[in-house]
C-alpha cells in the first residue's frame, strides 16, 4: 500500500542509524516523519536533511520551542534555511508571532501546541495552570494560536471536532498526535483516538509512533492503520 501524506510517523528512535533504518524498512508505505527533541542529540537534524533531500519525505521538526520573542524568532529563522515542512512551538501567541517572523519568506509551517495529550486536569492543577475543563483550555489556546498567525495547531483527537469547528480554523491545520490503532497499548497518551475516527473528527496530519516502531512489523502496522482511513477529501 503506497504512502498517505496524512499519516505521520514518528522517529522517535534513538540515533540517525535506527532511524533510517526504520525509515528503510517502511519504504514508500511512508512520506512524512516526525523527528522530535528526543533525536535532536541522535543527529535529528541531520537525519532530517537526509530523509528529506535524499529520500524526497515530507518533514515534521517538533521542537516544541518556548522562550522570550528574539530567542524563537532566531531559532526559527536557522531551521527554516533547511526546507522543512512543520516545526511546532507552543501556542502562547508572543511565540507563535516570533515563529512566524521566522519563517517568513518559507514553506515552513508553525505549528502551535494547545496542551499536551499526554496531560490530563490533575496534571495541569500540578503544574499551576488555570482552572477549566481541559477542552475548554484547548480551544481558548487554539483561538488565540489561530490570532497570532499559527499555521495549524497540534490537539487530541477528542478536540478536533470543536477546534474544527471554530471559525478560526478555516483553512488551518490541525495536527493529532495520541493516536492509537484499535487494541493498540495507550502508553503515556491520556486522550486518544483511533486514526479513521481522528480523521472523522476533523484532523489533517495524525502522528503515530510507538505502534509503529515498537512493532515487529512495522511495515504491516502501517498499511493496517492506512487501509482504514476514510478517503480524503
């Protein structure tokens, strides 16, 4: 089964080496990858360069970068040189304006992220965020990712559909991680999803990693969770 744009795979593995290999053993079932701060020390750019310049994939950066206005814009600006297709940062809208500052003048797309899906409300109550159901914070963080200039943002599967649904996301991307193939383990992932029901709900790109790198055959994983995803529209 060849390769669906809306399936992202993550290589979260730990060097350059596991990740061609991998990269090598899903061949042409695969077209975009994800390469995280996990990698970065593993030669992440690096492998990034090569699976996009030589192997011709489509490329997700996900840096998740968080600092002062300057700081982003700089940091941006030197990944954007590189002809990448995402890099995410969080959703806080002085780092959404600094990141697309950045990337202008690029193909590169900003991603913000809402919430991480591996967090539920007793983790945020530790972490002294403001009160509210997290769909709710969601949203709002959403909303205002979508104001400062975000290309799309990253949210659960159980957010899509509202997210979708905001006027503001007209035309914007939404990115879904906590995706899980039926019967699949959740591992840290508190708000999950199937992929063809994530996609229902309005997500463009899903990620999916351990499923696929943890498997024995993660070719075979792959062309399962491809064979139920709704045709594109």
């Amino acid at each position: 089964m060849l390769a669906d744009d809306r399936l992202i795979v993550a290589l979260d593995v730990p060097n350059v080496l596991d990740g061609l290999a991998l990269a090598e053993q899903l061949g042409d079932s695969v077209s975009f990858y994800k390469i995280g701060l996990g990698m970065l020390t593993g030669g992440g750019l690096a492998l990034a360069n090569e699976l996009k310049q030589d192997h011709g994939k489509r490329i997700f950066l996900d840096m998740k970068f968080f600092d002062i206005a300057n700081t982003v814009e700089a940091a941006v600006r030197g990944i954007a040189q590189f002809d990448l297709d995402f890099l995410t940062v969080h959703g806080d809208p002085h780092v959404v304006k600094a990141a697309k500052e950045g990337a202008a003048g690029t193909n590169l797309k900003i991603l913000a992220v809402t919430i991480l899906t591996s967090l539920d409300r007793d983790d945020l109550d530790d972490g002294c965020i403001k009160a509210g159901n997290v769909t709710d914070l969601v949203q709002e963080r959403a909303g205002k990712a979508f104001q400062a200039g975000a290309d799309g943002v990253i949210a659960s599967p159980q957010e899509a559909a509202l997210i979708r649904a905001m006027p503001e996301s007209a035309h914007r991307l939404i990115v879904t991680p906590g995706v899980r193939p039926a019967g699949a383990a959740l591992g840290d992932q508190k708000r999950v999803m199937t992929p063809a029901d994530a996609l229902n709900n309005g997500s463009d790109y899903l990620v999916v990693g351990r499923p696929v790198y943890q498997a024995a055959d993660p070719r075979g994983v792959v062309e399962s969770m491809l064979a139920t995803f709704p045709t594109a529209a």
